[in-house]
C-alpha cells in the first residue's frame, strides 16, 4: 500500500492511496491459471446486487449541479463529503456519462475508476469500451487487474471484440493486456457487433494536456464554470495524477513531470515530486534525477513541504546510494527533512537501520520526534522478530548490494554495515533465498550505473559468498 498525503495545519489531507501487486507474481505472456483462480466479480452478481443497493441521498442538488461545466463538477465532486457510493448512484441515475468518464480517467483511486467504468458499461454508454480499454492498460499486472479484464472482455464479448478490432492500430500496436485480449477474442471466434457509436480511444496527450502548464496558473476557488483561456492548478495536478494512475509512466509523460518539478507553484511542485515515488522504480539513476531531487530536499531556501516531496521522491530510487543517504541524513536530527527521512528509514530499512537509530541522542528531540523515532524503532524491532525466518527477496540482493556499494564508495558507515551483515543474513536465509544468493554469488551484475563496475560486480559476489560460508550465529 502506498499513501500520499499533506499536512495542512492541524488536519492530514489524503492526495492518493493506492494497493499495489507484485508485477514478479503476475504473467506478462498469456493467461494462465493465476487469472482463473483469483476471486472476480461475476457481472450477474454485480448487476443484481446494483439493483438491491438501498437508494443513497443525493450527493448534490440537480440545480447545482446543472449550473456547473465539467471543472466546476469536479472542483465539487473533489470537496465532496458524501461517499463515492452515493455518487454513483447520482451519476447513473443522471446519465452523466462525461463526468463518470472524469472520475474514471482522474479519480486517484482505483476503486472509484472501476466503478464508474462499470456504470458506463451497463449504461452501455458511448465511453464505456475507451474507458475499459483506459483501464485494462492501467491496470495490467495490480490489484485491478482481474476486473479490468472482467470490465473489457467479459461484460459484452461481441461489443468489445468488434472495437478492439476497429481500433486495432492503437489500442493494440504494443505488446500488452488489451493485445492479448484482442488476440483471446480471436482464437475463440468471438462474433462482433456494430460499434459505430461508441467514442474512439483517448488521445493520450488530451488526458494530459494540462502537463504543459504556463507559468501563471488561476485558482478556481468557489466558482462554477471555467474561464475561457484561463488553465487552473487544479487541473494541472490532477493531470499529474491521472499519469500516475494510469501507470503510462514513460516519455514524454515523465518528461513533462519532471519540468512541473521546477514549476513556481508550491502544489504543482509537490505534486509532480510525489509522482515519483511511482516513477522512480522504474527509472534509471543515470537520468540525474537522484542528484537533482537530493539537491531540492537539502536546500533550506525550499519550503519544506517541496523538500519533504523531493526527498520522497529521491528515497524510491533503486540505488544503494540512497539508502546510506538516508542513514546519514537520520543523524541531522536538526534538519528540517528529518522526520521524512525517520519516516521513510521505517519502511525501507532492516536490523541495521534498527541499530543506527536506537544511536541517535533524543535528549534533544521535541515529544514529536522522540515518538516518531520510538515508533520506527518499535516497527522495525517487531518486523524483525515476526519475518519467520525469511528476508523476502529481492531484499537479500538489495541488502547484499548496499554493503558493497559501502565499501565500493569507502563510506563512513561499511564497517558497521558490513558487521551486521554478516551477523543477521546467514542466520535468516531460508532454502529459497540461500539460492538467491548463491546465483548472486555466480551470476551477479548491476542493474544500475557504477564507477569500475567490475570491481564492485566482484564485491557483491565476494560478499554473497561470505553470507554463505558464515556460521549462523544466534537462533
């Protein structure tokens, strides 16, 4: 689970909150049993349940909501108290297909998306099957992954055969989920039906259109209607996190982004350094991201909420650089991005991260952060004790690679580093990770960019070989 958030005085303000699946544990070629054995919702079932849902109160008046175009709905529907369920309900029983067609391409979360595409689909409205389409791509490998199948090839087989087919030059140039549907409905003969009005496939650069904010961005405030020429923060951090949600988390989306890193708005700032804790997995460290993140988030001319977002951003990194930055910034215990960095050491580290802490002097900390760093410690000591034996994998690689990557960069902290190492790792390897391990010590290379990348290949090996041969000490 990931959650985005922001601290607005005394109030937490959620920005996005999102489950994520294991891509490893999921079939990128094909379908296989995985898919058959998950728990799908049967659209019958669906269907019948929908009609017995008990009628909800109407989130909103239908004067207000007809004195509205589509931003000043969604600046309401953005604010809004009542639960998605409700307004869902409204949208259906209105047939405000546009604004369910909003919710499922913007909405941060996934759940409202796949609701309101399956709205459009039993409406058999004319965005249903670009919305099924939007979403099968979003989701492929996720949690979603079993209803947006169920969504695009199983609600209306003929229906969504017949576009797939029509539109086959862009919803299936590309290796992927929609391809493989479209090459499912084929191998099973699927008859097609007429499709002329539904609406064709999104043009990618009109969902995101906003990216390319000017420099002077209008609040939208209370207001009802858009102002012709004017473009609205709003809009701009809600196209940042459309391209978050619909996992196209490549150029030139990731481009635009990144400029809107350097935009002079706080909340497009903050926005677009938080959609990198999604993007930075996947990114490569020689794009001089992690120096130019690390660079804002120890700036003391930033305000802290960018410095706290770049920092975050930077931390998702894949380079052990960043998790021996972490430990050496958790020291700083009078730096602003102090408590982001203790935060995230609790979700990243292990026994040494336990150990590096429980050295920090809280004789100087407020209450706060002296309960933050006794509650890390208290995370990390429980997630030690309940791991059952087992490190997980990639964790062993990760863990091996960072010790070398100490010694590789002679840092201050190798020596400990490599002591409990040594200590922790040959005592808790299962069968399964022991083999990890003697691949890494045969097969080993970086995944990531290093100076004398032979040398630090051997490191890694070198140490994996140690971790074998070492005598487990303790129980």
């Amino acid at each position: 689970m990931r959650v985005s958030y922001r601290i607005l005085g005394n109030q937490l303000e959620i920005l996005a909150f999102s489950g994520f699946g294991d891509a490893r544990h999921h079939p990128r070629n094909g379908r296989d049993a995985l898919l058959a054995a998950q728990q799908v919702k049967d659209e019958g079932d669906d269907k019948q349940k929908e009609e017995e849902e008990k009628p909800l109160p109407a989130p909103v008046t239908d004067a207000d909501w007809d004195a509205r175009d589509l931003e000043g709905k969604w600046a309401l529907f953005s604010k809004r108290k009542a639960d998605f369920a409700a307004w869902r309900q409204y949208l259906d029983k209105r047939k405000d297909f546009d604004f369910l067609e909003w919710v499922a391409l913007y909405s941060p979360h996934q759940s409202e998306q796949l609701a309101a595409g399956w709205t459009l689909a039993r409406n058999n409205a004319p965005q249903w099957t670009r919305v099924a389409v939007w979403l099968r791509e979003a989701y492929p490998y996720a949690h979603g992954e079993a209803e947006s199948y169920q969504l695009l090839v199983k609600h209306n087989p003929a229906y969504a055969h017949a576009y797939l087919d029509k539109h086959r030059e862009v919803v299936a140039k590309k290796e992927g989920p929609v391809r493989q549907d479209l090459e499912e409905f084929r191998m099973k003969n699927v008859a097609k039906v007429n499709v002329d009005k539904a609406l064709p496939p999104f043009e990618h650069a009109e969902v995101f259109r906003h990216l390319d904010a000017p420099k002077d961005l209008a609040e939208f405030g209370n207001a009802t209607r858009a102002d012709t020429g004017k473009v609205y923060v709003h809009q701009v951090t809600r196209a940042v996190k459309a391209v978050v949600t619909s996992g196209r988390h490549q150029e030139p989306w990731i481009g635009k982004v990144r400029l809107l890193t350097r935009h002079r708005h706080l909340d497009v700032r903050q926005s677009a350094y938080l959609a990198f804790t999604y993007f930075a997995p996947d990114l490569e460290a020689k794009t001089g991201l992690l120096e130019q993140f690390l660079d804002v988030a120890e700036d003391k001319s930033e305000p802290p909420a960018i410095r706290d977002a770049a920092l975050l951003a930077y931390s998702y990194f894949n380079h052990p650089q960043v998790f021996l930055k972490l430990h050496h910034l958790a020291g700083k215990t009078d730096n602003a991005i102090w408590r982001a960095v203790v935060s995230r050491l609790g979700d990243v580290g292990h026994d040494f991260t336990h150990q590096h802490l429980s050295q920090i002097s809280r004789d100087k900390l407020g209450d706060a952060d002296r309960e933050l760093l006794v509650g890390v410690l208290d995370n990390l000591a429980r997630r030690m004790k309940d791991r059952d034996k087992s490190l997980g994998h990639p964790g062993v690689q990760v863990w091996l690679e960072t010790a070398a990557w100490a010694e590789h960069v002679d840092d201050p902290l190798k020596k400990a580093l490599r002591a409990k190492t040594l200590e922790v790792l040959p005592r808790w390897l299962n069968a399964e990770e022991r083999k990890s391990v003697e691949n890494l010590q045969q097969n080993y290379s970086p995944a990531f960019p290093v100076p004398d990348e032979q040398i630090y290949r051997q490191r890694v090996r070198d140490l994996a070989r140690e971790v074998l041969a070492a005598r487990p000490k303790g129980g």
